[in-house]
C-alpha cells in the first residue's frame, strides 16, 4: 500500500538553529499538509498546500515557518528559528481529493533544547 | 463551541465489552467525517469514513446525526489491542476541506 514518509523520525536542534523537515507525499495525491502534536495535546492544522502554493495556514504557522515543494515529490517544512514550544511531532499528510480521507505520515519528533 | 469535541474519557472496559464515543462537530456544512485511531507517539490511522447516515466495517460502527451535528463509533467484542486513542475529525469550513481532529478519547481494554 503506497505511504507517506518522513524523514528523519527524530531530530534533536538547539534554540535557534533552522530545521527542515521532509515528507514524501503518496504520488498522485495532490494535496499536502502539515500537523503538529504537542505531547498530550490534540493534533493541531499547520498548513495546507495545493498547486504550489499555500492553500490555508493556521496562526500557529507564523513568519518562522514555511514550506516548499522543490520538486516533483518532496514537500517539506522549515522552522527558521526553532523555539522550545517549537518541540512536537510533526505529521505530513496527503490525499488525492479534498473531501477524501488524509493519509499521514509516521512523524519527526522534533526536540528543541 | 468546540470545532470538534470529545470526551477525552478514559473509557476502562473488560474483553468483550461494547464501547461508544461520541464527537460533535460545528461545521453543519461537513459532508464526511473521519475516525482516525492513535497509538501512543504515533501517527493517525484511519479507521472509518462517514459520508452518510453511518458506516460498518466488522466490530466497529460508525453513525453520523447531521440533527444533532454529532457522530459516534461503536465498538463490539472490545480486544486488547482495541486500546488507543480515537479521534474524530471533520472538515473545517473552507476551499481546500483542511481536517479538524478532536482531542481524542482514550480506551483502555483490560483482561
């Protein structure tokens, strides 16, 4: 069964430094998204992101945030000045149409020291 | 009110037991609804669509109420390996149909 993949599964980042992360979306989905769950938290909207461009974003995806799609299959997200609140697992998600189900991806684990 | 609300419980049940969480939802406009179960520190997996008045695939059952703008799961014959969190999500109102999960609703199944 085709899957989401993310890339790396955990990554460890001091205060202030820029991370990326990377998702290999499901390849003929056409629509990608960003998640991120706060330990004991809910899984919370990022981004969403159609036809190169972003869709939708919520007010947690602030200037210090951005993604990308560089080529025909990676899509990634970069935090450029990482804050401890930043720490979380990050989820990428993708599906072929916007009313159909969202398949995700298996998390980075992001820790912000 | 809440986009997508849940009991987070946690709901103890024995083997055996027949278990049902409900979530409600705000945007009357959704036309499909989700289950989605979640293990610890893993990913979402889905576990049920509902595009219409309900959805049944072997122990679980999944019924939508567009009245009372809530759906719920069933869950028959609970197993051990039933125990995870169940989230529910919805489309939030908007072009692009981005997904609202719940907080979940924890279930734990003991012997």
């Amino acid at each position: 069964e085709p899957e989401v993949t993310q890339t790396p599964s955990h990554q460890v980042t001091q205060m202030g430094q820029e991370v990326i992360l990377r998702c290999v979306p499901i390849s003929n989905h056409l629509y990608f998204y960003w998640y991120r769950q706060i330990l004991g938290q809910k899984v919370e909207f990022l981004v969403s992101f159609y036809n190169n461009e972003i869709s939708e974003k919520s007010e947690i995806f602030d200037d210090q945030f951005s993604v990308e799609r560089p080529d025909g299959s990676n899509f990634t997200l970069k935090i450029r000045s990482t804050k401890l609140e930043d720490s979380a697992m990050y989820f990428c998600a993708s599906r072929d149409s916007p009313n159909e189900k969202l398949f995700f991806g298996s998390g980075t684990q992001l820790s912000v020291l | 009110r809440k986009e997508v609300e849940q009991d987070p419980g946690p709901f103890n049940v024995p083997e055996g037991a027949t278990v049902a969480f409900n979530c409600t939802y705000s945007n009357s406009a959704s036309q499909s609804f989700f289950w989605y179960r979640q293990d610890c520190r893993k990913e979402p997996k889905l576990l049920m669509s509902v595009y219409s008045s309900g959805n049944e695939d072997g122990r679980f059952t999944a019924q939508l109420n567009r009245a009372s703008q809530y759906i719920s799961l069933l869950i028959r014959d609970s197993k051990l390996s039933d125990s995870a969190t169940y989230l529910c999500a919805s489309p939030f109102s908007g072009g692009y149909n981005k997904l609202i999960f719940g907080a979940g609703t924890r279930l734990a199944v003991h012997p």
